[in-house]
C-alpha cells in the first residue's frame, strides 16, 4: 500500500505518514488503530520490540503492553479503563504539581 493510500484512508497527508514511519512524529492512538486496521494488523506489530534498560524502551513496552490489553476489552470496559486512567493521571498531576509547591 503506499503512503498516498493509507493516508487518504486514515485521514492524514502522505507527509504525517512519512514522519510517523521516520518517528519524527508521534502517532495517536485513535490513528495507530486506524493504520493498523487499514493495513490488517494487529497494532503491536507497528510497535517497536525488544528489551532494553532504557527507561523510554520499557514506556513503549509497556504501553504496547496497555494497548494490546484494551483491544481485548468490549466497550463498557473500555470506558471503565478511560475513566480510571483519568482519575490516575489527574492524581499524578496533583500531587506533582502538590510536592513542588512543597519544595
């Protein structure tokens, strides 16, 4: 398939498509769905792979590992992982934000 193609099919330009394959940009999840499913693969397969003591190495693992989980789930569950995500996202930030104030 060529980048015109799937770009047209995901609703970007040929040029997003080309930084998203360079990793000069990040890729939504909602749109690395969409690539996925326009090129019939399961999304981990557009993921990088492999084990490494860089901690940004072990976020891609391990959201990789949070997408492949949130797949399996109907779409009640995933409104119950959405909700809980904010609540633990917004929780991190106050007490981030909390402690440096502290400081």
């Amino acid at each position: 398939m060529s980048q015109t193609t799937l770009a047209d099919a995901v609703g970007v330009t040929f040029q997003q498509i080309q930084k998203y394959e360079k990793g000069v940009n990040r890729v939504a999840a909602s749109t690395l769905i969409d690539i996925a499913m326009r090129l019939d693969v399961r999304v981990p397969a557009l993921l990088p792979s492999g084990k490494s003591d860089d901690p940004a190495e072990t976020e891609a693992d391990e959201a990789r590992e949070a997408v492949e989980l949130l797949l399996r789930l109907n779409d009640e569950g995933r409104r119950v992982v959405a909700v809980m995500a904010r609540s633990l996202a917004n929780d991190a930030r106050y007490k981030t934000t909390r402690r440096r104030r502290e400081e």
